[in-house]
C-alpha cells in the first residue's frame, strides 16, 4: 500500500497501514455505537431502521450510479492497480473492464461518466451488454492526483474531487488538492476549491444546491493528527492544505480558511456521502451519511434545513468492514457498499 505505484491509495487509505487502534472519538462521534440495535443483515444502527442485501460480488466496491432505466452500476477499485478494476450493471455483470482506479460514477443524458486514474471518460449507447461508443473528455497530467467522486450541480456542471498526490507535500500541479467543475462536454475545466488534500466523497444537498464533499486529512501528525472533515465546498475557497488542517483561526495557516461542517474521526479515511431528508423516518431526520472507510461504520452528521450547518455527528451504521460508496436511492432509500466482502447493503425503515 506504500510503494510509490500506489501513492492514490497512500492518499485515502494509508490510515490503514498506520493502525486501525489510531482511531479515535472525534467532536460527539462515539466509537462505541452508544444506542445502536440490530437491523438486520449482520448491522447495527438506530431502531426502526432496517438493513438487508441488496447485492453480492462487487469485491472492491468504489462508487455508485442509477441509469435513468434504475439500474444499479458498481465501479470496483482494488487496492492496487492489478488489472481487477471494472464497472458493473447489477445482477452484477461486468461491462467496463479496461478501466483504472474507477471512483467515481454518474449518469447523464443517457450516459455513463467514469472518472478514473487521471481522466474522466464518457460511455454512451448501452446496450444491454457493453456500449457502442466511449470517449475521453477529460485528461489530467501524470502526478496530479487521484480523481475521487462525481456530482451534478443545480447549474448542470460537473463536480470532481481530485487529491493531493502526497499526504503533506506542497502540490505544484494546477488541479492537485481541489475540487474542480466541468461542462458535460469536459470543457471549460476550472478549479472550484483549492487546498484540500483529498476530496473524496460528493454529494448535492437537493433543496439548495449546497455542494457537500468529505476531506481526508493528513497522517503525518501524530497526537495531532485531526479528524477527517465534511465540508460545504463554495466556489473560490482555498482550505488551506497542506499547512492548514484544523487548527483555531487565530494560527495565520487558517486564517482565512473556511470550517468544516463536521469533524469526524481522525486517520477514518472517510468515502462515501449521501443525503437523507427525512425519507429515513424523524429519528434521522435530515443529515449526511458518511462512510468511514478504516472504522467499519458510516456516521450521521446532522444538518440544517439547508443543508448548510451541523447539528451533530454521531455513529449511524456499524458491523462493515470497509464502507465506501453511499447513494441514495430513486425510491428514498439508503445504498452502502462494503469495500472489502463485496456486499452491498439496502437500508430502509
């Protein structure tokens, strides 16, 4: 996990090589799982809420999308770039299978986006087994980071995370650390935010457009080391890495970098993002379900009626090995895939 070929993973996951026993409560979270019950299919979470498989064999599980025919499609990022790498229509069926370090998926238009190693690429004209037409709308230059999560904005671009190519270095490539918007077509590439050392996870609260994006931080700092963040990203925002990384504003590093929405665990490497308006019952309420990749959970952060302010941030799913991806469903309900034993969970009350 540490070789110089799998510096994207260093950038996400090198928490694990550090030591899951780094975890720690963080700003209300409780490691514990305080006040969770058994769901169903081997989770634990609040009472009311029930879990059950939605689907196996997606070993790798990276991100999520529904076509516009509510079709599941599962992209799978191993570890390491061996060639294993696909994005799969659930039964699952294998579709796309030369592609690398796929993260993040999204359906437009009648076409699938695929972000992936250094390059966002456009696959149209599914037809029941493969698609008759792909192209690259979007290339990066080599070292500039992995390239995370997708989103649509209200305005119709395209959100992409892209991390750091280091954990603690000071990035000179333009895209590096930030999350950038695009046209459908890939044109007009613009940085949206800067000095994020990895934008991961995004997701479009539904009623006010407010762009929320999970923030790996650094894991050099030891007793330090801070929590990793959920964020409202807004255009023009630098955050400061990699000097800043939550310390009070009166250090000069964080002056006049914006706060983050939550703080969750440190070394969670948090993934996965999806938002939760009430169709998951009062107890839930209105959040942010984060996955918390080296904690096995995915945690409720509580937000405001628009999606801007916290509330709180307490444990929500526990029992996963690695969750990464979370999508909420056309009908309302909650999908969560395990990175490491392939299952994909459905939770609804």
């Amino acid at each position: 996990m540490w070789s110089p070929g799998a510096v994207r993973r260093r950038i996400r996951w090198g928490a694990a090589a550090v030591a899951a026993g780094l975890v720690a409560a963080a700003c209300g979270s409780d490691a514990g799982g305080g006040g969770l019950t058994a769901i169903g299919a081997g989770l634990q979470g609040p009472s009311g809420l029930h879990a059950s498989v939605y689907a196996q064999g997606l070993t790798h599980a990276s991100g999520f999308a529904y076509d516009d025919q509510g079709r599941l499609w599962v992209a799978t990022a191993a570890a390491q770039d061996d060639g294993t790498d696909g994005v799969y229509v659930v039964a699952p069926v294998r579709v796309i299978s030369d592609v690398h370090t796929p993260l993040g998926l999204l359906w437009l238009g009648g076409s699938l986006y695929v972000a992936s190693a250094g390059r966002v690429d456009v696959e149209s004209g599914f037809d029941g087994t493969r698609f008759t037409s792909s192209r690259t709308i979007v290339t990066l230059p080599a070292g500039t980071g992995e390239v995370n999560g997708l989103a649509l904005l209200a305005d119709g671009r395209l959100a992409m995370g892209i991390s750091a190519p280091c954990d603690h270095c000071v990035p000179t490539l333009p895209y590096s650390a930030s999350v950038v918007t695009f046209r459908p077509d890939g044109s007009d590439l613009q940085v949206e935010a800067s000095g994020i050392r990895a934008p991961v996870g995004l997701a479009v609260f539904p009623s006010t457009g407010a762009l929320l994006v999970t923030m790996n931080q650094r894991d050099d700092l030891g007793a330090a080391t801070p929590g990793d963040w959920l964020g409202v990203v807004r255009s023009g925002q630098d955050w400061g890495f990699p000097y800043c990384y939550g310390q009070a504003h009166a250090d000069a590093a964080c002056a006049s970098a914006p706060s983050p929405l939550g703080v969750l665990d440190p070394h969670a490497a948090v993934s996965g993002v999806a938002v939760v308006t009430g169709q998951l019952g009062p107890a839930v309420g209105t959040a942010a379900l984060v996955a918390e990749w080296t904690k096995g959970e995915v945690v409720r952060v509580g937000l405001s009626a628009d999606g801007t302010h916290a509330t709180g941030v307490a444990p929500f799913v526990t029992g996963l090995v690695n969750p990464e991806p979370v999508l909420t469903m056309p009908t309302g309900a909650i999908l969560v895939g395990d990175w490491h034993t392939g299952i994909v969970y459905e939770l609804t009350v």
